[in-house]
C-alpha cells in the first residue's frame, strides 16, 4: 500500500480514537504531547490534520502518519505500518521505505494492534502518585476512602487515557491487575468514569471460590466504601458491577462459579435507573444460581 493511499483513506479521527483521544465537537481535544489544562489540540478531519497551539509544545503541526510517529516514538517507517495496521490491513512494502527494512518486516508475524500493557507495573506507580497529590488526597477524603484499607492510585497525566483519575485496579481470577478505572477528579463538566481500552477484570477482584454471600453493588465507589465497612466485609464478599448496565459476561462467569452462594445483595442507587437496573439484574442472576435468592438495597433512597 503506498503512503498517499495510506494518508486517502486513514482518517485523523481513527488515529486518535486508537489512543483514546476524543476532540470535542469543536475538533479541539487535550494535546497528549504536553500537559495541556485547556484543549490546545486542533483536528482539521478534512486534511487529517493536527496543530497544537500551545507554545511550550513541540508537537507543532503534522498529519496523521506524523501524530502515529510522535506517539509510538520508532520512526516513520513503524509509523506507517501501524497506520496500516489501523486500516486493517497486512504491513507490505510500502513506497519510498528502505526496501531491505520493509521485507524483514513484512515476513514478520503482525504485531497485534492493541499493545498489551504490563497494568501491575503501571498500576504500582500511579499508586505512588496519590500520597503525593494534594488534589487527589482531598479527592478520595471527600468520599471518604481511604488508601490505608484499599487499593488506589493517582493519574495525573503520565498515563494518557485516564488523566486526573482516581485509579482502581480491575482483576482477573489469579487476582492480577488487568485493566483499570479511573474516576475523575475534576469537575469541569467533561466524563466522569473511564476505563482503559479493552475493559477486563474485576473490582475487587474474583470473589472467593468459598463465597456465601454477594453483595453486587452499581459502582467501583459503591464497592469501595462497602470493602472498608468492616462488619460488612467480614460478613460478604463485594463486587463492582460497571454501572446500571454493566453486568458482563465476566462477572457472570464468576458468579456461575460460586458453588455454595447462598444470598445475593443488589447494592443499586436508589433512583430509576438503580430500580431498572436491579430488577433486571435479578432476572439474570436467577438464571445464572439457578433460582438463588437475591434482595435488593437501595442504600441511597
Ligand atoms: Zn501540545
């Protein structure tokens, strides 16, 4: 595929929606090139273009083969075979490349498009950033959790797709950090809750494989404050359901696995939507425990 026919059918918007960056209806959007409060970052999507306006970063303008080299930081030659990659089609000897380079890749398996990312590493870092972030102190005293009995960490702006976030791990059954979630701090209007891309994982984690009480809450928050209640978790295992349609065939999987469940809670908001959502939540874990009891606690009604 040649760099021209590259550069005719990848839009910038593709480019930017693989790294997470959505500009807003202005085709503004955060520069992920410097650490940018206000959007500074400008998308032109009839040239596939970007600018950055800021004056202390050094993105400056380019196109979207230029923005994939930017991020990736290998050269031009790698950036046009994620572009590739981004359209779906096999890296091939691409006009204008080192011929010799080019081939060695291409009789190369392709690599995967989404890079697997090491989260316990990252997590274990942002996990230092919240003793240091004043802000993000404030944050979690003020919905009264706490670092002493949970797992938290801070993202200011280290790692892109979740900037100013409170950060919860999500964990697979060997009780491994998988993904995560991020809460904003920030109160400026935009989205509240993210997750990294290709959502897994579970918050807390599994539930005990002895588990005979579930208590199911609406959010990772919920869940959170019901884990430093002691007298509850003592008494209940607790896990985070992703909002009021958020029970994934993951969690199923995990719930069908508790053998000796005896009594399920459905920990919902006490709104509408909590009262929508936990009914339909009680229809499909009936089916899951073959006819297990489940009751529900609308603990903000
Ligand atoms: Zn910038």
């Amino acid at each position: 595929m040649e760099i021209q026919e590259i550069k005719q059918q990848l839009t910038i918007q593709t480019v930017l929606h693989h790294y997470g960056i959505t500009p807003d209806k202005n085709n503004m959007a955060q520069c992920p090139f410097h650490n940018d409060k206000t959007p500074s970052f400008q998308i032109y999507p009839k040239s596939n273009t970007y600018c950055c306006f800021s004056s202390n970063c050094s993105a400056g303008t380019g196109d979207q083969i230029q923005f994939i080299e930017l991020q990736e930081k290998h050269g031009k030659h790698q950036a046009i075979l994620k572009a590739q990659e981004l359209l779906g089609v096999q890296p091939e000897n691409t006009n204008g490349i080192d011929k010799g380079e080019s081939q060695k890749t291409s009789s190369a398996k392709p690599k995967p498009i989404e890079q697997e990312h090491d989260y316990e590493q990252i997590f274990t870092k942002l996990q230092q950033n919240i003793r240091k972030s004043p802000d993000a102190k404030q944050y979690i005293k003020k919905r009264n959790l706490t670092t002493d009995s949970l797992e938290l960490g801070y993202n200011a702006s280290g790692y892109r797709d979740l900037r100013n976030c409170i950060i919860f791990p999500l964990k697979d059954k060997h009780n491994k950090v998988v993904s995560m979630y991020g809460r904003s701090i920030t109160n400026n209007g935009t989205a509240k809750h993210y997750y990294t891309k290709n959502r897994k994982g579970l918050y807390p984690g599994y539930p005990k494989p002895d588990t005979r009480k579930l208590i199911l809450t609406e959010s990772i928050i919920d869940a959170a404050t019901l884990l430093q209640e002691e007298s509850i978790s003592q008494e209940y295992e607790v896990l985070a359901l992703y909002g009021t349609n958020g029970l994934t065939p993951e969690h199923k999987g995990a719930i069908r696995n508790l053998k000796h469940l005896k009594e399920i809670v459905l920990w919902m908001d006490g709104d509408r939507a909590g009262e929508k959502a936990a009914e339909k939540y009680r229809e499909s874990i009936t089916q899951l425990t073959c006819g297990e009891q489940s009751r529900t606690i609308n603990p903000k009604s």
